[in-house]
C-alpha cells in the first residue's frame, strides 16, 4: 500500500501558482492542485522583516513522488528558496487515496 504526502508550496502569484500545479499534475507528479490566493506571509528574508501577499499551493501525491515533485517545483518556482514541505496524510477516505495512486502512476507502469 503506498504512503501519501501533502505538498505545501507557496508562491509569489497565482499564475505561478497554477502553472507549477498544472505542471505537476500534467507530469503525474501529482493528482490534484489547489490554490488559495490571497494569503499574507511575514517572514525574515536577507536580515529584513518583509510582508508579501502570496499563494497557497496544496498538492496531494505519494510518498515516493516526493523528491521528483520538489525538483520540479523548484524549477518552475520563481523564488529564490521557494517554501516546499511534504506532510503525511495518516489516514483519509480509501478511494480517495487510491484515486491519488492511479493518477500518479505513469500509464506504462
């Protein structure tokens, strides 16, 4: 049975935002993208104190997409260090997480 992860990004825009998810999605690194706009971040960046508006990302994949998916990201990405964490999913609705398995799965595999 395979493990799932929960992609957390967060982008400068949601142009970027929905690029690197149909990007994702698109190469089956993924199996679904949301985006939640309109988000307000206050971080340390370069020794300053800085306030973005910025973008959610959540994408769901397996475990072992992980690093792939976080290459990816990071390509696409337009930040410098751009914010990408993987969070298990411990448990959820057993279609779902075998729907997220079908659509990460390459077609020749």
């Amino acid at each position: 049975m395979s493990e799932y992860r929960l992609l957390y990004v967060t982008c400068g825009s949601l142009e970027e935002a929905e690029h690197i998810g149909r990007h994702l999605v698109t190469e089956r690194l993924a199996a679904c993208a949301n985006m939640l706009p309109a988000m307000r971040s206050i971080y340390r960046w370069q020794g300053a104190i800085t306030s973005d508006e910025e973008v959610v990302l959540l994408m769901k994949t397996r475990a072992e997409l992980v690093d792939q998916a976080t290459e990816a990201i990071v390509a696409e990405h337009g930040y410098e260090v751009p914010c990408v964490v993987a969070l298990p999913i411990v448990a959820g609705h057993s279609p779902f997480l075998g729907w997220i398995s079908a659509e990460t799965t390459d077609a020749s595999d």
